[in-house]
C-alpha cells in the first residue's frame, strides 16, 4: 500500500440527532478496483453517540472506521426489503418478562432461550437468528472488520436502532434515507468500474425493491407462504406497494385466529371505507401530542396516565363515570361487534392509508366480551388512535396481538386512569380507612372499597385494584389485600 493518503472533504448524510454518517475517501489502498475506489474512513453516529469509528483519534478529532464500502452497499442491496418490511423477531420468546427490552439484546436472550430447548429446536432457533440478523445487523455488513452490532428493526413510522447497550426510536423514513444515500455515494465510486464485482453490485441496489410480492409478505407477516396463500384476500400479482394495514394486521394476529377467520377478518379490513380523517378528532389528538412531548421521558405506563388526566381536563370531567364507546362515536370513529371466534384477541382498530378509523370489538375476546372489559377495550384502542396512529402504529393495531409492548403499557395506563382515575380511588380507600384499625376490619373495608369503584366506575375489580394500589394511598401492611384481584395473565404495568 502506498504510504501516503489524499483525504478530500468529509461527505455527510443524515442529520444531527438521527442515524448520520460522515465519511472520508482515501487513494491509500494502492489498486483502482471496486475495493480501492471505496476505501475510506466512515464516522456511524446514532443521535450523539459515535458507535463506529475512534472518538479520540490524533488532534482530539473522532476518526471513523476504516474500510473498504463496497461491503455496506451489498449488504443494503440484500437486507433492503427486509428492512422496509420485518417489524418482528424470527424467534417467540415464552413471555414479556424473557424478551429484550430493545432488539440489541436480541442475541442474548435468545441464547438463554436455547438453553431450554432440545438440539434440533435450539439448532433450529440459532438458523432463524442468523438469517435475521443478516439483514438488520449493520456490523454483519463488513466482511473481515468485526464493527460493533448495530440492529435497524422497523416498528411502523419509526426504527428501532440499538446496540447491545441501549436503543434509539428514529424516524424510519429519514433513516432508510440515510442509508440508501450513503449507498449511493460508494455505488458513485465504481460507476465507471466494469469488473464483475462493480456490475453485480450496481445490478443488485438497482433491483433491491424487486422481491416477488409473496417472500415480501413473508417478510412483513411473519407468515408463511402456505398460510398467506389461505389468509391473503387478493391477488399476490398486486403491484407493490402492499397495502400496509393488511400486513400490519396479519403480522400482530399471527396465529390467534383460524385461516378461514383471519381470510374474513382481513377482508373486512380491505372493505372498510374511505374517507376523510374525523375533523373532532383534531382538538383531542393534537393535545394528545402535546402530553406526549411533555412527559416524553417518562416511563410508558406514566405517559398513559398523564395522557388520560390531561384527556379528563380536557373533557371538564375530572372524577366520574366516563363512556369510552360514546367518546369514539362522537369523535367521527366508527364502532362495529365481530365474532372472531378466539378469546385471544379483544379489538383491532384501523386507521391508515385513507380508510375511516374503525375500531372492531370481538365478542369472544378474554377480556371484550365482559362488560367490564369491554368499557376497557374501547378505552385502549382510544389511545392508540389519539397517539400511536403517527408513530408505531400508521394503520392498525390489535389488543390480544404482537403489539411493541411500551406501546401497550401505554395504553393500558391510559385505559385504567381514563375509567378510574388515580385520585379518585386514593380518595375512596383513604376515607374507608380513616377509622378502621384492625387487620380483619382493613381488609374487608379494601374490598368493599373495590366493589363501590367496580359498581361506580364501571371497571373491573382488577383495575380498581391497580389504581388502589399506584394511587399512593394504601399502606404497604394492606396491599397484601389487593394480592387476589393482581394475578390475571393481564398485568398492565
């Protein structure tokens, strides 16, 4: 190699605060073919942290990684697709408690998973990771250079991007921006080249969108083919783009519903009307957004409270019995009763791509069926469409479903606070309380306490004992009270 180097302007893509690259060519690796023409020194900077390259290098200025780019760009030209599509792991981990809290520590948990599994099952696991972090781990781009993991995994408008230490929610738009101009920039560079390498990787970012519509849908569902061929309810020659509420409704149900039910179901879906946004639904979503920003970092099931106390002011109701059905009819959404034939799944609400937002409530849902429930369901899927239809959720979101689970935290606080709020149920257990002393007497005061907030606020008696209990106002001796009505599968903190 030679040993000198021509190092010209730093070509930048991406923004401050986003995915950003900056990388700087060099005439030092001493040929003029495809790996020549993209060495250079690549700066891979996520909001302000630098995750490839040296922050300290000569003259106290960050230096990026060193490397030949015609790497990256062929690995884009591959994972592209699945990064526009995959929004799920290729592995069901058992439950909320053993799945990554964010898609860099996927590699982890799931080599604890494999520890319970039989050989052909682990051996079979380990296949499905590799195959998926092919495609969504940046750090398997460079053949030989070993860069530190960098996991993309879209979750509706955003993308989840995170290292093994810890993630970011990026706009996936700007993102996918970024990498296809970085991409382009290196393809720049061998534009002239005629080597076969150079053509096939030119060839390959050309036809990155052509995957057939069926592995797409693969892709996006999480399905297979046998099933998609059963479930999908039009033409897979349909050109792309594929309607994104469709498959955002097939990937979350997965496996909850029979083929001929989800066929229906996502039927009904294609079938629901178009129409122009509720314009009552404005007012309320914008200070929904406001909430958001406001309490932007603090913990979902916070941001779910103060998005239903800041709903309540906005009502003039800030104690008393609220109709969440009534809310969404009023606000322009319409409400229709589904019998899908599983207790698995509660709701699904859609609104995307021009069609009316339509929340379906199923009549053998675990929870929707009860009347109870049911004032429960209406006030999750409120939520979401007040806060969630511009972010993870664009089209469709289904209680009961693969949903990301911040989001459902969110929203299940939200559902609770806007039934029964916070204050209401300190304010009732405190005055029971005021002159009961003995343990057997606290007790029963407790439950009487939960019957009169179940009667009262129309929730069940698990909610009422959850706001009793993050109310503040019970003293830890009495919380061993509530222990009876906190052990559904359903815990929504």
């Amino acid at each position: 190699m030679a040993q000198n180097a021509f190092l010209n302007d730093p070509l930048i893509f991406g923004e401050p605060g986003a995915l950003r690259c900056v990388l700087r060519w060099r005439d030092d690796y001493g040929s003029a073919g495809p790996v020549g023409r993209t060495w250079g020194d690549l700066q891979l900077w996520v909001d302000d942290t630098l995750v490839w390259g040296s922050p300290f290098a000569a003259g106290g200025q960050p230096r990026g990684l060193r490397w030949s780019w015609i790497d990256f760009a062929e690995f884009l030209a591959v994972a592209w697709p699945y990064l526009e599509e995959e929004e799920t792991y290729p592995i069901a981990f058992a439950s909320q408690l053993d799945m990554p809290r964010h898609p860099g520590e996927l590699r982890g948990r799931a080599a604890l998973r494999r520890r319970g599994l039989t050989q052909p099952q682990a051996e079979a696991e380990e296949a499905l990771l590799d195959d998926f972090l092919l495609v969504h781990d940046l750090g398997e781009s460079l053949k030989g250079a070993f860069p530190p993991s960098l996991l993309l995994l879209r979750e509706g408008l955003r993308m989840r991007v995170a290292t093994v230490a810890r993630e970011w929610r990026l706009d996936f738009a700007r993102t996918m921006d970024t990498l296809q101009a970085l991409a382009e920039a290196v393809l720049a560079r061998i534009e002239t080249l005629g080597d076969a390498r150079s053509t096939l990787a030119r060839g390959r970012w050309h036809a990155r969108g052509d995957l057939a519509a069926l592995p797409r849908l693969e892709a996006a569902t999480g399905l297979s083919a046998e099933v998609l061929e059963q479930v999908w309810p039009r033409p897979f020659t349909v050109a792309d783009p594929l309607p994104y509420p469709l498959k955002a409704a097939a990937r979350m149900i997965g496996g909850a519903l029979e083929p001929a039910a989800l066929r229906t179901l996502l039927a009904d879906i294609e079938a629901i009307p178009r129409g122009p946004d509720p314009a009552a639904l404005d007012e309320p979503r914008g200070l929904a957004a406001e909430a958001l920003r406001d309490h932007q970092d603090d913990t979902p099931f916070l941001q779910g409270y103060r998005l239903a106390q800041r709903l309540r002011d906005y009502l003039d109701q800030a104690d008393g019995r609220l109709d969440p059905e009534a809310l969404l009819r009023g606000w322009g959404i319409d409400l229709t009763d589904r019998d899908l034939g599983s207790e698995r799944l509660d709701a699904i609400a859609v609104w995307g791509q021009g069609q009316r937002p339509t929340v379906m409530v199923n009549r053998t849902g675990l929870r929707a069926r009860l009347p109870t429930g049911r004032r429960t369901t209406c006030a999750h899927e409120l939520c979401h469409l007040l806060v969630d239809t511009d972010d993870a959720l664009p089209a469709v979101e289904v209680l009961g479903g693969r949903v990301p689970q911040p989001v459902e935290q969110r929203a299940n606080a939200f559902a609770a606070e806007l039934l029964l709020p916070l204050a209401a149920a300190g304010r009732a257990v405190e005055t029971e309380l005021a002159h009961v002393h003995t343990p057997d007497a606290r007790r029963q005061a407790i439950e009487h306490v939960l019957e009169g907030l179940h009667r009262h606020y129309g929730v069940s008696f698990e909610t009422a004992a959850w706001q009793v209990k993050n109310s503040g106002r019970l003293a830890q001796a009495d919380e061993d009270a509530l222990q009876p009505y906190l052990k559904s599968l359903w815990a929504p903190f």
